[in-house]
C-alpha cells in the first residue's frame, strides 16, 4: 500500500539543528580579543612572577601582616551582617511590593556600584562626621563619633558593599516561584511567618551568593575607608591600606598582601563560578 500523501504533507518539518561552525576566527576579532586578554592577565601574572615564594611563610606571619589581615576580616564580616540586616528587608521591598518612585529607590541602591570611592568616602564623613548631619548629633547625645575608628570601616564597607547583596537577592526573589507564599498565606500564615519559614529558604542560595560577594567587596574596600576611617595601624588599617602603605616602603610586603587579596578573589569567583557564569 503506498503511503497517504496527505499525511507527509500534514507532518511537522524538523528544521535541521544549527551547529556552530569552527570556521576560521577573523583577524579583526582576534587581535583586539588577545590583547584584551593580555591586559587582564599580564598585571596578574606580573605579581605572580615578582611574588617573593621564598620569604612567603615568613612575610605571611609578620606582626604587620597578620594585624592588616585580622582587622580586614574582622570588619568585612561585620559589614556583611550589617548588610545582611538591611539589604535582605531591602531587597524584598523592591522585589515584592510597587510603591511611588520604585525606580528611583532602585537607582539609589545601585549608586555605590559606580560612585567613586573616595566621593562615598566624603559623603560619609558629611553625613556621619563630627561635625555632620547625624554625626553631630551622635556625638553630642551619645558621645559616638564614628570616623577613623573600626567601626567607621565597618560603615565604609558596609556603604559600597549592600548594593552587590541586594542586587543578588532581589533577583533570587524574582525568580523564586511566588506560588508558595500564597499557599502558606492561603494556609494563614501571617507576613512574617510567611518571609521566615517560605521566603527565606527559597532565596537561601541566593542570600548565600550575594554574602559572599558583599564580603569580598567590603574586604577589597579602599577608597572610602581611608577617605572616612583614615589609616590607622591596628584600628582602622586593612589590607588595601596596608598595601598602599607598604608601596612606599616594603615592596615585597605589598606583594605578598596583594597576593592574599588575589587568593581570595579567584577562590570566591571559582565557587560562584555555576551561579554567575554559564557554561556554554
């Protein structure tokens, strides 16, 4: 019997599936790309090269090095539970409710991103110096003055850390599925019953990702810190200070921190490397 010319008619058409050609690269493309490459790793490879390997152990264990190192960690966690604090509430807001001005909220919280260290580091000391809009009236009623002291890092850090947390958690609540919240609301759990038990475990790899961001940025903080807390040895003297301050001095000692800042970056860049970079 010969087949129904209707039904091979009738019949979806596959279309073939594309491939990609691994035809020749234009030169074009090629030459801008390698050298945009040889910008990123050259500087990179430099301090590789120039790192002292053999004195390592013992710069690494310097009285100088270690305090740098602590103070750095210390207030970079601090500032990434302050961000935790208030950029989770602050990312639910902008994911989950419209109010006025939404957009301009928005940009605001995105401002640290591209807003010049050293700006946010001035802009700090006019709002929380001693002689600033809330500083003033820090010291004066409750005797805290907050510049060149750690806590003053912990504030600079905090400032150009929270956007990283909040970008990463507003977008986890926008992609979560909003079904279970309304189920739990359906169920009569209340708002805040709701965000702890539904919420919150949902965007958990999120929150966990934008941390982990946030403490890197505030770890690597330079420009508003010594603009807002100064560079003070043992209280406000981090590792991005403690480098520049070495320049001067010890090379080999701001290699060595340097290395330690660029240990850091490639260990939380590879362990978020599934999250924020797509394999092709």
């Amino acid at each position: 019997m010969s087949a129904d010319p209707s039904a091979a008619v009738s019949a979806p058409v596959r279309a073939p599936r594309r491939r990609r050609r691994a035809g020749r690269v234009p030169v074009a493309l090629l030459v801008p790309a390698v050298l945009g490459l040889l910008l990123l790793v050259l500087p990179l490879a430099g301090l590789l090269v120039r790192a002292p390997w053999t004195t390592l152990p013992r710069r690494l264990a310097e009285p100088g090095v270690l305090t740098a190192l602590g103070l750095s960690v210390q207030t970079a966690t601090m500032a990434t539970v302050v961000c935790l604090v208030l950029g989770v509430p602050l990312a639910w807001l902008l994911a989950r409710v419209d109010f006025p001005g939404k957009r301009v909220v928005r940009a605001l919280v995105t401002v640290p991103l591209v807003l010049p260290p050293v700006v946010g580091g001035v802009a700090l000391l006019l709002v929380f110096g001693r002689k600033g809009i809330l500083g003033a009236w820090l010291d004066s009623a409750f005797g805290i003055t907050l510049p060149f002291t750690t806590a003053g890092v912990v504030l600079a850090e905090a400032f150009v850390a929270m956007p990283f947390l909040v970008i990463a958690v507003e977008g986890a609540l926008r992609a979560a599925d909003s079904r279970y919240e309304e189920a739990a609301a359906t169920l009569g759990a209340g708002r805040w019953t709701t965000f702890t038990r539904v919420t919150l475990p949902l965007v958990a790899p999120g929150i966990a990702a934008g941390a982990v961001l946030c403490w890197a940025r505030a770890l690597g903080e330079f420009g508003a810190t010594i603009t807002f807390a100064g560079n003070f040895p043992g209280r406000t003297q981090t590792m991005p200070l403690a480098v520049y301050l070495a320049l001067e001095t010890d090379l080999e000692a701001a290699i060595v921190l340097s290395l330690v800042l660029l240990v850091v970056s490639v260990v939380i860049l590879a362990g978020l490397r599934d999250r924020w970079i797509s394999s092709p």
